[in-house]
C-alpha cells in the first residue's frame, strides 16, 4: 500500500492504495466519483478524461500514485454553485450527447481544447483535437456544435474558467 | 405547436444528470458486501476440453469460489437460448446447438466461457484465473463464413455440416421466369463486413440475493430487462420470474448488442446465491470484442433482371450468413425475416427469390446490431441498382425513380405490405440539397487537384415499428412484440408514465413526456419516464428495431385516451353536467357550451378525494394501462447521397457532403431525430470505410481493441446536411415510422456508390480502407492511375 494525498474537485484527499491503483479506480471506487467513466483499456477512448493540474489526462492510463500532491478535477467538479458550466451547458443545449457515457470525457478534453486553441476554435480543429475521444452514439455532428458553442461561451464566463 | 408538445425541439430532460456526470450506469451500482466476478474464457476456437483444475485457484488471495459448467449442470441451470424458431425449406426446424452459459466439455470461439472465479477484488478474481489450468484438446477451427458448409470441422453435432438452416423467401418460379425474358442481368458479389457493436459503455451486471425474501435482483446493461427476466427464469431456470427483479439503470448505448441474454448476467445472478454475496462483473473492452454479440458477417451473390425499357422486373439473391458459434437471442431472425422482406428496397419489383443458408463457424455470435438485417437487404439492393444503372447507362438518380413504388398500399413479393411513402419527394429534396446539379462542376474542380470525386445514393426502406405479434408468431418468433404503457396520474395533477421501453441514449424522458404533456396539456417538467425496472414496470418488449416511438408511445398515447376518457366521467360528476357534455381541450375539461371548466390537474384531485361521487358509480383514482400491438410494420425510407473525394495516390477517402432526407413520419423532437440520423450515418460509414472484425484463420480474432479495430472519430466524418419529408404512417395513432436504424442502414451503399463512382469500378469490399482504395485506384483505368 502507498499513501496518495491530492486535491480532488478542490477537496483534499489522502488514501491508502495498492500501488497498482489507476487513477480512475480511484476516483471511481475510493471516492464514488462515477462520472469518470470506463470505456477501454488501451487508453483509445477518452471516456475517462480528467484534468490533473489543469490539463487533459486519461485516468485510466494514469496511475493513482502519479497524481500525488496534485489537482485533480473531474466532470463532478466543473459546474459551480447549481450552475452549469459553460461547456456543460453548451453540450445539453445543442444535444451533444445521447447515452452519456462518454459525455464527461468529452466535456473535459473540450474545456481542454478550448484552453489550448482559444474560443474561436474553428470546427476542422476540433475534430482533429478530439482525436482521443469515442463518442459510439451521436456521430459527433452535435459535439463538434456543442464544443464550438461552449468555446464561445467559455469566453464569455471568465469567471468561471479562472475557478479551474 | 406548443413549445414542449409534438414537434418541438425539446432539449432533453436526462442531459443534467448526464452532463454533470449524475448518470448511474450499471458500473456506477456497488452493493454492499460485494464481490468481484473474473470469467477465464477459451484462449482456442475450438477445442475439447480434457479436464479443469481450479485446485490451486482456489486457495489464492481473495478468491470466494470457482465455478464451472459442471456446477450450472448440477444446479441445473439451463443453456441460452435462441428465440426465433426458423424452419428450413424442406420444412425441418434450424439445428440449434446447445449453449451452457460456462463450457460443458467443449469451447466453441475465442472468448468462450471456461470458468467464473469470484473474488474479493477483481485484480484477485483475475489472478486467479490464470491459476486454473485447464487441458484442451485443441481441434480445427472453421472461420470463413463462405467455406462453412465445406469445412471437415464440426461445430455442433446437431448439423454435421455447419449449416443452421436452408431458408427461402419469394417466388422461384416466377423469378427464374422473369429472369428467362430480361433483356439484361446486372450480376454482383458483396460481403456485408463482420461488426462489433462497441457501445461505450460495456457491458455489465450486479446480482444479488436476499435470502430473507427469496428475492434476486440484476442490475445489468440491458435493452430490455424485462424480456431478460423472461428468459432468465423461463428458459435458463436461475430464479422463478415473480422473485427476480431486473434493473437497467442508464446505459451507455445498445446497438443490438444489449438485447441479448448472455452468460455472464446469468452466471452473475446464479452465482450471487451460492455465494451469498452479491456479485458484480464488468467488461472490459478486450472482453466486449471477444464476446458481445457481433453483427453483420453475410455474404452474397445477387443479380437484377431488367426489361428493354430499364425496369427492374426480377432480383435474385442467395446469401451465407454467419451466425458464429451458438444461436444467440435473436440471431436466427437477423438474416432471415429482418433481411429478405426488405429486399424490394422502395422498387416496384414484381418478383423477387431469396435463399439464406445459415452457418456456423468457430466465431463469436452474430445477432442483431443497428438496423439488423436491414442494412444488409439495402447494401444487396442499393449497390445492385447502381451497378445496374451504370451498366444501362442510365443516371443513377432517375433510374431509381423510374422504378420506384408510387401506389400506397403496396404489396410486395417478399411479405410486406407498404403502407405510405413518397421516395420522389425524398429524391428531389436529397438532389436540390446535395446539390447535384453542380456535381460535375464539382468533380472537374478536384480532377484539376489530381483527386477522384464520386457521388453515390442510396434510397433505402427499413420495417420498423417491430412488429404485429401474430405476424411474427407465426413467422417464428417466440414472443409477442407488442408494448405496454401505465399512466398514473398523481392527486396534484403530475404524471408518471411507466413505459416497457427502454432507453439507452434515445432521450424518451423528454420525447415521451412531450406526448403526454401535448395531450394532456400540462407541463413536461410535471412528468416523469419510469423505465428499466421491472419491479415498477409491469411488462414490456424493450427498445430496439426503433420501435419506441410507433409502438411504445403508441401505447402511452392508448393509455393517455383512457385517462382522459375517465377525467370525463369525474369531470361530469364534478361540473354536474353529463358525460357526453364533457370536452377536454387544452389541459381543461369543461361543460360543451358553457364556460364552465376545471384544470386537468384539479380533476385529478377530484378523482383521488372523490367526494364528488360515489364509489358505486365511478371507481376513485385516475390510472389507466394500455397495451399495444401494431397493426403493421412501418416504413420508414428516405434518399442519402454521399459525396467523396479520392486521393489517388494515398488512398484516403474524404467525405465532402452528406445529404440525409429521410420520411420518418410524424417527428415528436426533431433535435433528438435529427441526433439518431447522425448516429446511425456515423455508424454506417464506419462499416463502410473503417471498421471490419476479422478472424484469423485458427479462429483468433485480430481486430480485439480498438488499436486495431477502426472506429469512426471526430475527423473521419463530416457534418451532415438533413433533411426530412413526412408521410404520417396510418397503422399507428401517432403517425410515427421510427428514425433510430435509418442512418445505418443508409450509409453503407452510399458511401460505397460514391467510391465506386469515383474509381470507374465496381470492384471494391468494405472497409474501403487506404490501403484497398489505393489498390482499387491503381488497377482502375482513370487518367491518375498511370502516374
Ligand atoms: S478508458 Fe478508454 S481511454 Fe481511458
Ligand atoms: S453519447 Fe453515447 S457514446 Fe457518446
């Protein structure tokens, strides 16, 4: 066992785990936080986004213990006091999603995207960017309107991009 | 039009839990006490299994027990089943191999359930298994759908040569007549590629016993839970069907692929009591390719017969479709009754024989996967209209038109009837928006860059709205496909509908409650979808073969009339007026004539106090239930056109323009619509240019993650252009067709027209990946091809 101490969703958490742990086990079974999902296990998939020190990782190819000491934030953590945030709400209103099951790691890598690429983020660049996400349900046309929207909106709460 | 009734584009109710990452998926489920399910699955395609030792398995860190299908032999558990009886030609039933849910004696495919090891933790369970040793006699695989039949390799011993059934739909005659007179016969040779589903979510299930009640519970990733507790207690014998509650929380999508009854749900549920903890298994994607039922895998010889003036008078189609190594739920249905009776396609086709042999191979099973035999009907047809149109010299676009069907009902010679239809309209519409009339302009443009440019079509028909169940008795099936429907009004007026189907993605939280807020004129945030609980549910047939708009909201909008129908008798005790005197209108029950009226909401407070009438009278309460069973299938059809560009010298092909106009009927939420046609769109063109599940010759499978088996992504696709005309469908109250397989079954044919087009030849299988399209390229004799 290894003890692990990182700030998840701006709480801090220390825990004993077997060192093999990956951090979306984790997030999942130590903390309950099952909006990090599973969708493969040779990190193609991307359902399992988070974001560690504010950037876009896959917690299943991630080992709990290489989170130490850091920030860690998951889809649970994003919306700010019942709020949506930006990107969250951009993806229900232009219907990014239809199961859900790889909507957190999509919204994750897109908050990430528009960090990287700016809001104006045209749509060849964020298909080529979400390179690393499956979306089995939606054929991505809506999420590549949802992120784009959700771009220009994120410019528009800086607010809330800061609380990151 | 009210802004949350029929045909508003409703944001969908679910997407706060989803977005805010609130979904509770199977995974997502931990019950107390739990432990951890590892299956040791077969690393052979075939082979005998001498014996087992799970001796030194057993006393490894953490393991709870080890079991084997001896143990489901002893508790006699039953194998699982197929059903959909189809009978052969000569009129003997299909030759269905036994399918225990753990190995008895032999292993049929690559991922065959050997033994389950329960654990403490998975990392445990999955330790031990590869402490188990076990002895195979390793035997001869039989893999090629096409050599099935001809392969020394046996199966099962119920068919000594691999062939599940010998089956034919048609005339013979009178189409060997008709091919005897044609002027000409377009002849054609297709695969339809083998698939694997891969929702995102694996597959999954939890079991649990109560030993106080007696009473099981499975969480499991299912489509539909109740027939899964049908077939869990009727057919597989683990627990008594009023003892077992079956739950199907959110699902990360089906496809087909969670319609099925599989091993692992069983054994979680079986194995639950003999450990007396409840027992929790995941898949993990690795598994979920090895053993998730695949989909697709025929392969066919077709040819269409025209007469001297370019009418299609004949088709005649034989197909060897693979349905693995055992029989899987529905599997024998998907190349037999969901394929031929499509092969009419929209075309007026006097005369149509087709024969599917059935075969089994040492793969894992085929079943239904997104439009289910439908798909491969419209590859069969549309690829053989183009080819044909091309051989004619005709334009492909008004050759399809020529032979379309116009009069409604129509008869056709594979056992449909098409109710309603206009493939012109949905023609015309597809060519002004993909803008045809410029296509050549178009095609010069990207000839001057040294690219190849085709433009492909693809007027498909699907049957949806699944199915009349005396129909499909008496075609084979072995339930009734109607659904139910339970509506409860509450005493302050809000509403629970509690609905068979099931939703994985679809959106009927919002789309049902659009229905009931449209008749019943009160808000959609005052109703509520019950789904996937068969403790709350009373019955239901599930969501797939998009049937949950034509029949599950038809049986929402039967019990909605029953409660408005009873709101009229309280109305008329409350207002003193007589019954016949009631109207509702606009969420209001009133006095016709007068402007005395009350709210629907306060109408169910009167009907639950009932202090308004006697008991003797009128029964207090306002719930009603409806069961409804289609009249017909629906016909959902439409025109996708496919532009593509080619780089010859890469092979990469490009998809420029997507043109979707499709004829679904009454639409409840175009958004939600508009999001299946995307889908589906995606998931053909991915069977088109990317995906194809392959078997090596000793049965391995190669294409067992998704390193190497290609999904679409976010840059393989562009956006779509879509388009919709409506003929309301008559054979339901709501006039819907259904939308969720259209795009899948679309796609294929017209991605692979387009190529064709481009290349100047026929000669190309899917996947067209890089790499044959390259090839393709250089064999055909366009000007690029000699650089
Ligand atoms: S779970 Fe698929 S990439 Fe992490
Ligand atoms: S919404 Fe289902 S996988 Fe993306």
């Amino acid at each position: 066992m290894t003890t692990v101490s990182l700030t998840v969703n701006g709480q801090s958490v220390t825990a004993d785990v077997d060192p093999r742990t990956l951090l979306v086990q984790f997030l999942r079974e130590n903390l309950r936080l099952t909006g990090t999902h599973v969708g493969c296990d040779t990190s193609q998939c991307g359902a399992c986004v988070v974001h560690l020190n504010g950037q876009a990782v896959k917690s299943c190819t991630t080992l709990a213990v290489q989170a130490n000491a850091s920030v860690v934030t998951t889809i649970e953590g994003i919306s700010q006091g019942g709020d949506l945030h930006p990107m969250q709400a951009a993806f229900r209103e232009h219907h990014g999603l239809q199961c859900g099951y790889c909507t957190p790691g999509m919204i994750m890598s897109a908050i990430d995207i528009v960090n990287r690429k700016g809001n104006a983020v045209d749509e060849q660049t964020i298909r080529a960017e979400l390179e690393g996400n499956l979306c089995r349900c939606t054929g991505y046309h809506n999420i590549v309107k949802a992120v784009a929207a959700g771009a220009q909106a994120m410019a528009q709460a800086p607010l809330q991009q800061a609380a990151e | 039009m009210t802004a949350t009734g029929i045909g508003a584009p409703v944001r969908r109710k679910e997407d706060q839990r989803f977005v805010t990452g609130q979904g509770r998926y199977v995974d997502d489920f931990n019950r107390p006490g739990q432990a951890h399910a590892y299956f040791l699955r077969s690393p052979h395609a075939h082979a005998a299994i001498r014996s087992i030792d799970t001796g030194p398995a057993t006393i490894m860190p953490g393991v709870i027990a080890i079991f084997t299908g001896d143990d489901l032999a002893t508790d006699k558990i039953g194998g699982l089943i197929c059903g959909w009886m189809i009978h052969s030609k000569d009129g003997s039933p299909m030759k269905a191999g036994p399918h225990p849910a753990l190995a008895q004696g032999k292993v049929r495919y690559v991922g065959d359930h050997v033994a389950v090891v329960i654990a403490e933790t998975l990392a445990q369970a999955k330790d031990a298994a590869e402490a188990i040793v076990v002895d195979y006699d390793v035997l001869p695989a039989v893999v090629d759908t096409a050599q099935a039949t001809k392969a020394s390799v046996q199966v099962h011993d119920v068919s000594p040569d691999n062939t599940v059934f010998n089956w034919h739909l048609g005339n013979k005659d009178e189409t060997e007549a008709a091919f005897a007179r044609a002027k000409h016969v377009t002849k054609i040779d297709l695969v339809n590629n083998r698939l694997v589903p891969n929702p995102i979510e694996p597959r999954a299930a939890v079991g649990e016993y109560d030993f106080g009640t007696d009473n099981y519970t499975l969480y499991t990733t299912s489509q539909n839970p109740h027939v899964a507790r049908l077939v869990l207690s009727a057919f597989i014998g683990v627990a008594p069907e009023h003892k077992l509650r079956v739950i199907a929380p959110d699902v990360g999508g089906g496809f087909g692929s969670k319609i099925f009854i599989y091993a692992e749900e069983t054994v979680c549920v079986w194995a639950a009591k003999k450990v007396k903890r409840p027992v929790k298994w995941t898949s993990d994607r690795s598994e979920a390719f090895l053993s998730d039922a695949h989909g697709r895998d025929h392969v066919t010889h077709a040819e269409m017969a025209t007469d001297e003036n370019g009418k299609i008078i004949a088709l005649r189609v034989h197909t060897t479709a693979n349905l693995g190594a055992y029989l899987s739920t529905f599997s024998s249905s998907v190349p037999t009754y969901l394929y031929a009776p499509l092969l009419s396609g929209q075309y007026d086709i006097p005369a149509i024989y087709c024969e599917v042999d059935g075969v089994y191979t040492n793969t894992a099973p085929v079943d239904a996967y997104r439009g289910a035999g439908r798909p491969e009907a419209t590859f069969v047809v549309e690829r053989l209209v183009e080819k044909t149109a091309r051989e004619l010299g005709q334009n492909p676009a008004e050759f399809r038109r020529k032979n379309y069907i116009t009069q409604f009902p129509h008869v056709t010679p594979v056992i449909m009837t098409y109710d309603t239809g206009d493939y012109a309209a949905s023609l015309d519409k597809a060519l002004e928006i993909a803008d045809y009339k410029n296509f050549e302009q178009r095609k010069q443009e990207s000839v001057r860059r040294g690219k190849l440019r085709g433009i492909g079509f693809s007027s498909y028909i699907e049957a949806c709205g699944i199915a009349p169940s005396q129909a499909v008795g008496s075609l084979g099936a072995g339930v009734g496909l109607w659904e139910s429907a339970e509506v409860r009004v509450n005493p302050t007026g809000s509403v629970e509908v509690l609905t068979g189907s099931h939703s994985h993605g679809q959106g009927h939280e919002t789309t049902f409650a659009q229905l009931v807020s449209d008749r019943l004129g009160i808000s959609i945030d005052q109703v509520s979808i019950v789904h996937g609980d068969t403790d709350k549910v009373q019955f239901g047939m599930g969501t797939y073969g998009s049937r949950s708009g034509a029949v599950g909201m038809s049986a929402i909008a039967k019990a909605i009339d029953k409660v408005i129908a009873k709101g009229k008798k309280v109305a008329a005790h409350v207002l003193e007026a007589s019954e016949g005197d009631i109207e509702f209108k606009d969420g209001r029950f009133g006095v016709a004539g007068t402007d005395r009226s009350m709210a629907f909401g306060e109408i169910a407070l009167q009907a639950y106090i009932a202090h308004k009438f006697s008991g003797q009278d009128l029964e207090p309460g306002l719930k009603e239930g409806a069961f409804y069973d289609p009249t017909n299938f629906t016909f959902p059809a439409g025109v996708h056109i496919c532009e593509v560009e080619i780089d010859p010298d890469t092979g990469v092909t490009k998809i420029e323009r997507w043109t979707a106009v499709d004829d679904f009927g009454v639409i409840i939420n175009p958004m939600i619509v508009e999001g299946q046609v995307h889908g589906g769109i995606a998931q053909g063109v991915g069977q088109a240019l990317l995906e194809g599940a392959f078997y090596d010759e000793s049965g391995q499978l190669i294409t067992a993650s998704f390193n190497d088996y290609c999904m679409p992504r976010a840059i393989d696709l562009p956006s779509f252009q879509v388009g919709m005309t409506v003929t309301p469908c008559p054979s339901n109250p709501l006039g819907i067709k259904g939308c969720g397989e259209a795009g899948a079954i679309a796609a294929p044919p017209a991605v692979i027209n387009a190529i064709t087009d481009a290349l100047g030849h026929e000669d190309i299988a899917m996947p067209a990946t890089p790499q044959a399209v390259w090839r393709a390229a250089q064999k055909s004799r366009m000007p690029m091809a000699a650089e």
